[in-house]
C-alpha cells in the first residue's frame, strides 16, 4: 500500500501536467469531420492535398453518401462519385478567374477504419494555371463540404521551385475559406 501511494505521489507532478492541457492535445474529435487542405503552388501546376478524417460519430453519415450500395465496401465507382461530390464543393479561383479542377489522387481506407475515427480518405486535386505572368498572384479556395459535421484546416505548403514564394495567407475563422498570394519569378531564359 505504502509502495503505490509513494509511486502515484511521484507521478502527481505529470498528472497536473496534463491535466493542464486543453483535450484537443490528446483526442482526435470523434464528433467531427476532419477536412484538411494543403495547398503546393508551384510554375505550372497547383495542387488540393484533402485528408478526410470522419470521426466515430460521424462516420456513418459520411459513409452513407461514399458506399452507396450498402455492402460495406467502397468500390472504385463509389469512390470517384464521392471525389466528385466533394469537388463540386470546391470553389477554386486563380486571380478572381475560376479554376478548373481535376481529380488526379484518390485513396479510401476500409470502411471499418473509417468508423475508428482514425481512417483517412485523401483526395489530390489540381489546376493546371496555364502561363503564369510575373509577379503577385491570389488563389482562393472555399471548401462548402458537409459544414454542419465538419471542421476545416488551410494552408499552403513551402513550394519546391524557387520562382514561387508564398507571400501572404489569409482565412476566415473556421478555414473553409482562404486566399493565398504567392510571387512568381520566372528564370531568366538563357539565349
């Protein structure tokens, strides 16, 4: 007895520790939609990294709009009609100009993982910009999917080439909403 009060008295110090950080440290929201978009921009090619993490309590919702049939598997079919469900949900502006998406990636766990709350659907979209003019460009993204099960994430990713600098990112409060400015430089053509 004398043994567990002396170790649970060492470990009051972590205990405290924790118990001061907020819940969102150690839990994965089991009642939420997870929606995370990392945007790479770089010379000819913009891309939408989707990670979908539906919680436990939502799962199911979410898995009735992907596995249409009710068989509790997500064929190739079902798992192109909900990528484009979620793209008509995207709004995508490149300097105030709608941009085109196309689908290029698109990964579904089982839908056993999915209702864990730790299964992950990814989704990889682009938009091909055509020729870019130097200088400060603006892309918009407004992500409409499921508002009312879902929580969002924006941000852009450090671009690869060295003519494209991320100048500037804005979001509303909830990130369903942001604009990106970047800077582009072409290489000088050699003659």
């Amino acid at each position: 007895m004398v043994e567990a009060v002396t170790r649970t008295l060492r470990r009051l110090p972590l205990l405290l520790a924790l118990l001061a950080l907020p819940p969102a440290v150690f839990a994965h929201r089991l009642d939420e939609y997870l929606q995370a978009t990392l945007v790479a921009i770089e010379p000819g090619e913009i891309r939408l990294e989707i990670n979908l993490t539906p919680g436990v309590a939502v799962a199911q919702q979410v898995l009735t709009l992907i596995d249409r049939d009710r068989d509790d598997v997500i064929s190739a079919n079902e798992a192109t009609a909900y990528a484009k469900l979620v793209k008509r949900d995207l709004v995508v502006r490149l300097d105030g100009r709608d941009a085109e998406l196309k689908l290029t990636a698109l990964n579904f766990p089982d839908p056993a993982d999915l209702r864990t709350g730790w299964g992950i659907i990814q989704m990889e979209y682009s938009v091909t910009p055509g020729v870019l003019a130097a200088g400060l460009h603006k892309l918009t993204l407004e992500n409409r999917h499921l508002p009312a099960l879902s929580v969002y994430l924006l941000n852009a990713t450090q671009p690869k080439s060295a003519s494209v600098q991320i100048s500037r990112q804005r979001r509303n409060e909830n990130q369903s909403k942001g604009e990106i400015e970047f800077d582009f430089h072409p290489p000088p053509h050699h003659l």
